[in-house]
C-alpha cells in the first residue's frame, strides 16, 4: 500500500502531459514536500507499474535528461515523437517544454 506521499507522486508523474518535461523539483512541489527531490526517482521506481512510467518526462533542473544507456535509444526516439529537442542529453527547446503543474 501506497503512502499518501507517494500516491501524490505518482499522482503528479501520471499528469505530465504529452510533449512535455518537468522537474524532480516540480513533482516534490507538486506533491507537497518541496524539500524532497532527490527521493522523486526511488518513489517513482516503486509505481506499481513502473515500466510503464514516462521516465523522459522527468529531468534535472537545468534541462538535462538522465538517459541510462540500456534505454537511449528508446527514450530518445520519444523524445523526438514529442517534439522535445535534444543536443547530446540536454534539452533544447527546455522553457518552451517546461510543465510546472
């Protein structure tokens, strides 16, 4: 069973919209502990299902992508569907894709 910590996590992950990114930072905002952005990532591993989480909406602060190499080139394909730029693992277009809930 969930926390309500955590449920407002995923909560927050699940409505970033498509062709959008936002923030660790944003998603601990959003979920009313703004001090806790460095747990976002283990919280969101625990999602009952993970492997369906949009992992490439979620970036670090100044714009750039954690884009584990098992997975590059899948998230970098999605990135482009969406019409999110990239220039090596930074995003171009980043204000412009910036989703602050």
């Amino acid at each position: 069973m969930a926390t309500e910590f955590q449920q407002k996590v995923w909560d927050a992950v699940d409505a970033i919209p498509e062709g959008k990114v936002t923030t660790y930072g944003h998603i601990a905002k959003a979920a009313g502990r703004p001090n806790t952005a460095r747990y976002i990532s283990r919280i969101v591993g625990q999602h009952p299902d993970a492997k369906n989480v949009p992992w490439h909406r979620i970036v670090y602060a100044n714009g750039t992508i954690w884009c584990p190499e098992e997975h590059e080139v899948e998230r970098k394909k999605r990135y482009r569907k969406e019409g999110i730029a990239l220039k090596g693992n930074k995003i171009v277009n980043f204000n412009d894709v910036l989703y602050t809930f």
